[in-house]
C-alpha cells in the first residue's frame, strides 16, 4: 500500500488523498489531529442507527482545510474538515457555513442538478441534499468500518456511485436514498477518484498502481495496463478516449485509447498531483501539493508549471459560472481569475 501520511492526504486517504508541501511542522500537525485506521470492520448502517452530531458552527470555516467543491448554476458549495460545508451566491466572494449532522471529514461533493446533492466522508458518512445544501440530511453512517469514502459521481438524477476505500463501492438507483455495496471484483485497492468521459466511459483512479474502466455506466469494470506502481489520486477524461492519470510524486499519464497505453509527460515536479479540470475554453489544470498548478492548451501533450504563493496544498480546482477558478485545500476556499493561473505558468 502507497501512502503518504500527511497533509490533505492525511485528510483525503484517511478522508482522501495528498502529500506534503512547504511547512512539514503544519502538515504533521493536520496528520496528527486527521489520520485515522483504515481497517475494514462491519457493514453499513443507516443513518438512524448512528448518533449524529451536529458540525460545529466556525466564524473561520472557510479558512479551514477543505477538501471538494462543486458549481452549480447559481452557487458554489465546498466540502470538508469537521463537517464543514460552506455555500457562495456570489462566485466566491462570500462564503455561509451551513448547519450539518456531522463532525466527519467531508471529502467529496456531488449534485444530481441544482436542488439534489450528495456529500461523503469519513465515517461512510453520505449526506443528501434536496435544496441546494441549505439543509442536509445524513443517509448513511458506518463509523465502525473505519473505512472513508473518497469520491461520489451521479449520471443523472437516480443512478450514482461512492467509491472509496479497501475497494468500497456503492451505487444508487434512487437518487442517493439508498446504497448499496457492490465490491468491484476482487480488489480491495483505495479507489481514490471516479470520472465520465463525454463518450460515457468511466474511470477509476486506485492506489497501488491500479486504474478501471466501464464502458457500461459503471455496471462492470475492466482494470486498465497500469505505466507506474505508484498511487494514482485522479483521472481526468479529455476528448474522444484521451484521458490523464496522476498521483504521486508529480507523476502524469496520457492515453490516447481509453487507457490502454500511456505515454508519461513531463510535470516537472515531484508534488502528488491531486485533481483536474478541462476548463470551458480547452485549456488544462491539475493542481497538487505545494501549491503546484499545471497547466496544458494542447490536450494535455506538455503542461507548464507554477507553484502558488504560499505553497499550500490545493485538494480540488472548479470553473465558476462567471469564468474564474476556485481551489480548495489547506488554505480553505480561493478564487482566481483564469489568467492569474494560467499567464503565472512558467
């Protein structure tokens, strides 16, 4: 197993995924108060047999570690430690934290539309929305299994799934009612990150070295030739079967046939790179550790390089509606326009 204890990887691996960055003293003490024991326990339970407790309402919510953050059409809603959800109505400018029935890390969001979301964490917390994250409710909870989720993806209003880890896979036909735990084969791997391409493939980042495909909506999954024996934290689905695959150690993969061969590119940098995003104009970002942003505008083939200011781990980067970039990470929520990002690139 390839981890890295600290950090928002601490936060995302015991919660999600990450490595450490600038301030070895800040990151060892986020580890110390965030990494908890990845054993496998009990089944899942309802959320009514769990004692739920509510997150603690914090004037510096939005400075605190996040970990995942979602736009939607009319809003932004970010996600992470102690349960912290904080909602803006005005791209970023403004941040309210939301009253939650839980203390858990939160490390993934996802909408259904703007009304119906889901958020997962520690604990196999999943949490459901059916208003835009005014208000939660928490669906499931099994704090005995010691077991995090990492990500949630819907495909439309019913069907979605959670991954996260010792091979944690659960899907949905209700609109995140319900769960159900389907293993994907054998693997009992961290599955760390799950994306759609626009041709309806989905993939799977897992640790160890270990990446998926399904070409049928998640129904079966394939395990894809793997270039690296390292951890992978994301995977990005470009055009076509062009995707990128990332994780440790500034590591980067393109495929130009859906996963079957892979081509390493150059990132110049040894950061974990923890997520991406294809913006609205073609352009590339993944983000990582120690502040480190890449960016390509040619399909990912080379990527320039900038290191932040501050060189705080960024977990998770978005395209706002009104065209600017919002990181979530150690330093809490940030907005930038495009160009602050993608012109600082060297």
């Amino acid at each position: 197993m390839d981890t890295t204890p600290s950090g928002i990887d601490s936060a995302r691996q015991s919660g999600r995924y990450k490595n450490s960055c600038c301030n070895p003293s800040r990151w060892a003490m986020i580890a110390a108060l965030l990494v908890v024991a990845l054993a496998p326990g009990a089944g899942l339970a309802t959320a009514q047999d769990a004692d739920l407790e509510a997150s603690v309402m914090a004037p510096l919510a939005s400075k605190s570690l996040m970990l995942d953050a979602v736009a939607l059409d009319d809003r932004l809603v970010a996600v992470g430690e102690r349960g912290h959800i904080l909602i803006s109505s005005d791209n970023g400018a403004n941040w309210q934290q939301v009253e939650v029935p839980t203390r858990a890390m939160l490390t993934a969001v996802a909408f259904v539309d703007n009304e119906v979301g889901v958020a997962v964490g520690h604990d196999s917390v999943i949490l459901r929305t059916t208003d835009g994250g005014d208000t939660w409710t928490q669906v499931f909870s099994a704090p005995d299994d010691e077991a995090p989720f990492f990500d949630v993806w819907f495909a439309d209003a019913d069907n979605g799934i959670a991954i996260g880890a010792y091979g944690s896979h659960y899907r949905t036909t209700d609109g995140g009612m319900t769960w159900d735990f389907e293993p994907l084969g054998d693997a009992d791997w961290h599955l760390h990150e799950i994306a759609r391409a626009a041709n309806g493939k989905l993939y799977l980042a897992a640790e160890a070295g270990y990446a998926y495909r399904s070409d049928n909506g998640g129904e079966t999954w394939v395990e894809l030739p793997s270039p690296y024996g390292g951890s992978y934290f994301g995977v990005l689905p470009l055009e076509d079967d062009v995707v990128l695959l990332y994780g440790l150690r500034g590591h980067l993969f393109r495929s130009e046939d859906a996963g079957e061969n892979w081509e390493e590119i150059s990132t110049g940098t040894v950061a974990l790179l923890t997520n991406g995003i294809q913006l609205a104009d073609g352009t590339v970002v993944i983000v990582g550790l120690g502040g480190t942003v890449l960016v390509s505008t040619d399909g990912g083939r080379r990527f320039s390089y900038n290191q932040q200011t501050g060189r705080r781990g960024i977990s998770t980067v978005v395209e706002t509606p009104d065209g600017s970039l919002l990181m979530v990470g150690e330093f809490g929520v940030q907005t930038a326009a495009v160009t602050e990002i993608t012109t600082a690139a060297n």
